[in-house]
C-alpha cells in the first residue's frame, strides 16, 4: 500500500528543499507534492475548471501551506479548500514566517489545522517538522470511509 501524500505549498525554493531534507531526516517516509504557489495549489484539488482536480482518494494526508504566496495567497487558498465538500477536512498546517497576529486568527478562523511558525535556525526547523510529523503523520487516523477528520 503506497502511502498518503504531503502537500506542500511554497514558493521559496531554499524552503522546498530545506522541508525535503528534513522529512527525509526525520524518517517521514511520506511523498511529497510541491505546489509552488496558490494557483497550482488549486489546480491540484480542484483542476482547470474548479471542478475536477484530484480525486478523494488522491487527497493529500495533510497540507503544509505557507501564507505569503505569489498570485494567489494561503489564506484564500484555504478558504477554498474549507469551502468545498471534498477538501474540506483534508488537515492544513500553516508553516510560515509571518509573524502577525491578524495572520494567525485569520488561518484559524478559516479552518487550519495548526499554525506553526518557519523558525530560521535548520536545527529548530528540524524539531518543528519533526513534531509534525510525529503528531500529523504516525498519530493522526483516517476517518473511516474515505471522510477526513483534522
């Protein structure tokens, strides 16, 4: 059985690569999908027409989405996926570096899962994607019937 999907929304490359590096250090044998920015975040779940997309069975096991984002920005990316009946309880982690508290209520306000700030130093960035993944990744149990619980 080939395991769930990581979705992973960023448009910093350094980011990209730093989060693939520590996944793999922290034994988080997961796939990861690099959305590089909201629009190609959209494209994944809902496709050109806002309609198709990715199926229910192809749906990240959760979604690791920084805020500040070209074209289209986290926080309305994830409006969308909380208002559609197939994405909306896929977990979303927001994983950034903004620092604001308007952006913090905002994300919980529409829906994330958690808030998680990017911290600068590799070592403190490795505990904090460690910590994901054991709480996200080894904890975290489907709900039954193809149905997410966050």
């Amino acid at each position: 059985m080939e395991s769930q999907k990581i979705l992973l929304v960023e448009d910093n490359p350094d980011d990209v690569e730093l989060t693939k590096r520590v996944l793999q250090r922290s034994n988080i044998i997961n796939g990861l999908i690099v959305a590089g920015d909201g629009v190609e975040a959209l494209k994944y779940f809902f496709g050109e027409d806002g309609r198709s997309g990715c199926s229910i069975d192809d749906l990240p096991l959760v979604v690791l989405l920084d805020l500040k984002l070209p074209r289209v920005d986290g926080l309305e990316v994830l409006r969308r996926i909380r208002s559609d009946v197939k994405t909306k309880l896929v977990p979303v982690i927001i994983l950034t570096s903004l620092d604001e508290d308007k952006d913090i209520k905002a994300s919980f306000d529409l829906g994330a899962s958690r808030f998680v700030r990017k911290p600068f130093h590799f070592f403190d960035f490795v505990q904090s994607i460690q910590h994901l993944g054991l709480s996200w990744l080894i904890l975290n149990q489907s709900a039954p019937n193809g149905e997410r619980k966050s």
